[in-house]
DNA sequence: GCCGTTTTCGGCCCGACTGTTTTCAGTCG
C-alpha cells in the first residue's frame, strides 16, 4: 500500500470525524498526520515492516501510528469501520463541494438523510433543504451551482493550463484603478502540479473597491461569486476560480507569505511565532505587549516589526526566506531557522536536454530543427531519443532504422556547431522486462534511455520485476517517466518505487523527472527520495517539437519542489562531466 | 490526537466573508 492510499483512507477517517462533530483539534491532528505520510518519501508500508517506530515521525504518535500498522496488516482500520456504521461513508463527498462543511453535512443527513450528492440535488429540487435553519435561497443557489462545477471539474487544473488560463487576466488586473504591483500567490506561486484555484494580491493603498470592481469586471469571468473592499472572487469560463485581494504596500511582504501558503507552512511559522510573543497575520508580524490580550489590540495591534516584504517578515521569525517552492511544512522551517535551507537548482543550471523525438517516429521536427532549437536556449548537449520499434503506430526505430538516423545525426553534427548531439533511443520495456533493441546497437548507442510504454496494468509484483530486469541491462542510463503517470487522466502504474530507487542507486542508473507538464514524472517527493538515496536525476522535455523545449522550467520546478540541488542532477553537468558519467561504468 | 526552551496536562493560527442572523455560525484559505 503506498503512502498516498494510507493519507486517503485516514483523510476520509478526519473527514467523517469532523462532520460527527469530534474535537477540532483531534481532526487537526488528524490532518497533520496526512500531511507528514503525503510528503514523506520513503514507503510507511516499508518503514512498518522494518519495524521502525512510526512514532518518530512528526505528528504521528501512538494513536495513528496503530491505524497505519492496522491499516497494512488487515487492510482496514476497525476506528473507521465503527464510524461508518454511525454515518454513511459518501458524506464526505458532501464536505467537497463548494459551501458545504461538515456541519452542514451532518445537518443535511440528520433532517433530510441526504447521503450522496444525488440525494442531495433530490432534496434541492424539492424545496425543503431551503426550509432548514441555516440554510437559505442564496445557499440552495450556491449549493446547486457547486454540484454542477462538481460534475464539470472535478480534478484540479495542470499548472500550464492555469498559467494559460490567467494570462489574459493579468494583463486586465494590472491596468485596475489604484494597483502598484500584481502578484501571483498560492499553489501556482508554490509551482505545485496541479492548482485548484489562482490568488492574486494587489498592492494598492487606500479604498480597494475600485480595484476589486475593475476585476470583476473581466470579460472572461463567468461567474462573481463575491467583491468586496478587499477581495474579489470570479470564475473563468474553464470553471478555473480566480481571488483578488487588495493589500496595502506595509502589509504587502505578510500578505504574501499568508496567501502563498501552503496551510501547513503557515500555521508552523505562527505556533513558532506565537511561543516568541508574536502574532503574524496577513497584516503584519507584532509584537504583543506582555499581559496584552491580542484580540482587543485588534488585527494591526501591538508593535509592528514587519510586514512590506516577505524577507523582513521571515526575519522577524528569526528564520532566512523561504522559496515558495520549498513552503510545504516538509522541515522546511527548521531549515530555514538553522540557515540550512538547499540551494536549489535553476533553469540556467540545465546544460543539456536527454529526451526529444524528431520526425524518425513521432517529432514534429527533424533532428536539425530541435539541434539548432537547443542551441539557442544555449545548451551544450542533447540527446534524440526517438521511440523504439515497438512502439509501431509511432514508425519507432528498427536497428536499420537507428543506423540510418545515425547517418544523418552525423550530418546534422556537421551542419550544426556548438553542441553535441547524443545517439540515443527511447527504448520500451518489453513485457518480460528485455529491452527492444539488440545489445550490438545497445552498444553503439551514446546515451540508453528506457521506459515502459505497454502492459500498463500488470500487477506491482510483475511490473517491478520487468522494470528492475530492464535496469540491470549493462548499457542502460537513464529510466523515463518511471511511474507512467498522466496527470488528471492517468494513474500511475503500480511500481514499487522505493526498490526501483535502491536498485537505481546499486546500478549507477539514473531516473528522470520528465519536465512535461501533463507527467512531471518523477513527482516532487519521488526526486527527494532519489536524492537521499545517491540517484541522480535528469529532468528532460520529451519534447515532440522546438516549442515542447520550453517545457524544461516545469520540470526545474518540480525538482526545486523536491529540493534539489544543481549537483544532484545530471545534466547541470558540462558535456566534458556528463561524458566522464556516460563512461562510469568503465571506470 | 499530538506535543514539550512554560508544560506528561493543557494547550493547540488567524482573519474575511457570507448568509441568515439580531449578535453569530459556518465556511474558506
């Protein structure tokens, strides 16, 4: 079982909990605890079976530790089996839409027995949610409009389309009465994979009402779910939910870090705060007077110490600035209080691409075309990985055929100067784990890419025997999108990521981050483990054309997210070091 | 339910907005 079915199976525990009303702070606990399994980058499964002490890690302790060592052994957790038994496990599909808490939920359970969104649209058409206390015309409205964003959205939107999606936008935000400077917070800001809705922060003084209705305003917004003095609130066409607020330049720096977040990140920096007498909010960090109660001072009360930029405000907290990216509550935060935080890699580090495919199977572009689209984003290598012959629909490379593109590889070489071109060829996994090219091409290639493109659903025993076989081949250095994950539209494959990752390390092999947006695959947590272990990791476009080049800066992102460094990828190598790597195994 | 530079018990982040309210509960981020 991996890490993240544990966090969905205690997640719907904290969810039902909550709606049953329990202690906040028990659910909180809850929550924290997913948190720490979701970012974790070893296998709990694993962990557990070593027999190491759940305990240790932060917010688990004894309580939920047994509901994880319950949960591998039995496949079941009795505590949610008991809970279940009171209240039906679909409310909590209730709590998801928009407007709909755990109390609501419960409420709409005990007087109309609502359980599923279904039954809940029954009750809508039917006139008596309207009639329950708490609710009202404007929440049936509400409510109604969240089940039909539910069925229209229910995943998260990729982090180049909501980049697509806002560009219009900004450009409209920034000509708002009154704005100084437009900032991107939240996840898109934190370069997370998938974002569920976009925050921008304005910096303007004074009334922000002009500004908060000139957004609003936007011919692109569907929808206005709110607009205030401070806040804004609309819906784009796509279904994609875009806030504006409006901060003034003294609180700017506060705002920022409030509203990038993630939750988690922010609730570690004010319980660290609170202990140090202060009190951070969007508004600023204060100092609160001793025997002062924070309440009445009232939200800008107290001292203030900082608030215009986001640096003054980390070092109020005695800490050095954290990069959005890193704002996870993964430790973080004692990094940065000890000033030990990873220098992290960067688009300029990236000296070379080791995935693309030209016009020889199914590029866009000929091999000239992608050399010279390299060398001008000032690359020193790059490596043609066209599909191997299994992959038919695609025309993918006999070994006739890889000899022939060889031919005009070196043409090419000869035409275009200042990089190096590598022969390469993405080669599948064939079912059994054997390679689909001969070891006399093999041989001849510079760089082996492989990658499982086939038998998708073969069990986790049977997958990662095949994957770990192809890895042990002598010639092989790179494994491609390991886990074959489409995001929003495909599962990763079962694959024990954790042995693949040992054995990577034990064969000198490297695994890639691919920069695409729709895999980024290896995911953040996947590339930190790979970093402990030794493994280095190269983040490639798989570009299918010059423009797909450009893909490179979600993949750095991604890497960033998992907090490596130039060093721990392979290709920040010079071609001169990333040669001398080619040839590690012959000493 | 978790945790400890004040604590093994008693705390646990903070504010805005909305809608249904007549002083506030619920939801959200």
């Amino acid at each position: 079982m991996e890490n993240l079915d544990i966090a969905r199976v205690l997640e719907t525990l904290a969810d039902l909990l909550e709606i049953q009303g329990a202690n906040p702070f028990r659910i909180r606990a809850y929550r924290n605890a997913i948190n720490t399994i979701e970012s974790l980058s070893r296998p709990i499964a694993a962990m557990a079976e070593a027999g190491e002490d759940l305990t240790e890690l932060p917010a688990i302790g004894d309580n939920v530790a047994a509901h994880i060592v319950e949960l591998l052994e039995t496949g079941h957790i009795n505590r949610l089996d008991e809970v279940t038994a009171e209240i039906p496990i679909t409310l909590v599909e209730l709590v998801r839409l928009d407007g709909v808490g755990p109390k609501k939920a419960k409420k709409l359970f005990d007087e109309l027995d609502v359980k599923t969104v279904e039954e809940l649209e029954v009750q809508l058409d039917a006139g008596t949610v309207e009639e329950l206390a708490g609710f009202g015309k404007k929440s049936v409205e509400k409510i109604r409009r969240s089940i039909e964003d539910y069925r229209k959205h229910t995943g998260r939107f990729q982090i180049h389309e909501a980049e697509q999606l806002i560009e219009g936008l900004l450009r409209w935000v920034e000509k708002a009465p009154g704005v100084e400077e437009i900032e991107i917070a939240g996840s898109l800001r934190r370069r997370k994979e998938t974002i569920g809705d976009v925050d921008l922060l304005a910096r303007c003084e004074g009334d922000g009402t002009p500004a908060v209705d000139h957004f609003v305003a936007f011919e692109g917004a569907a929808r206005v779910l709110g607009a205030g003095p401070t806040k804004g609130s609309i819906v784009l066409h796509s279904g994609l939910q875009v806030d504006l607020r409006v901060i003034p330049t003294r609180s700017f720096g506060s705002a920022l870090v409030y509203f990038t977040g993630s939750k988690e990140h922010n609730v570690v920096l004010r319980t660290g705060a609170v202990r140090q007498g202060l009190r951070v909010n969007e508004w600023g960090v204060f100092r609160i007077p001793e025997g002062e109660d924070p309440e009445a001072l009232g939200k800008e009360g107290g001292e203030r110490l900082a608030g215009a930029t986001e640096q003054e405000v980390y070092s109020a907290l005695g800490m050095a600035w954290v990069p959005p990216v890193l704002r996870e509550n993964r430790g973080e935060v004692e990094a940065a209080r000890e000033d030990r935080l990873p220098t992290l890699v960067e688009l300029d580090d990236i000296r070379g691409d080791l995935q693309m495919h030209s016009t020889w199977s199914d590029g866009k572009a000929s091999i000239e075309e992608m050399a010279r689209a390299c060398t001008k984003l000032g690359y020193e290598y790059l490596a043609l990985t066209d599909h191997s012959q299994a992959m038919a629909m695609v025309q993918g490379l006999t070994p006739e055929r890889a000899r022939k593109q060889w031919e005009e590889i070196a043409e090419v070489r000869e035409r275009v100067k200042g990089i190096e071109i590598f022969r390469s060829v993405e080669i599948d996994i064939l079912k059994d784990g054997s390679l689909d090219m001969p070891d006399e091409i093999l041989e001849e290639l510079d760089v082996v890419v492989i990658s499982v493109h086939s038998f998708m659903d073969q069990d986790r025993g049977t997958m990662t025997e095949r994957v770990l076989r192809a890895m042990a081949h002598p010639s092989v250095d790179i494994l491609a999108h390991p886990t074959g994950r489409l995001i929003n539209r495909r599962e990763s494959f079962e694959l024990d990521v954790e042995a693949v990752l040992v054995a990577a390390a034990e064969l000198k092999v490297a695994v890639e981050l691919n920069a695409n947006p729709n895999r980024l695959d290896f995911s953040d947590v996947h590339v930190h483990r790979a970093k402990e272990l030794g493994v280095p990791v190269v983040i490639s476009t798989d570009a299918h054309s010059p423009a797909g080049l450009e893909n490179m800066r979600f993949g750095v992102d991604q890497a960033r997210r998992g907090w490596l460094e130039a060093p721990d990828v392979l290709n920040t190598k010079s071609l001169k070091d990333f040669r001398a790597w080619l040839g590690r195994r012959r000493g």
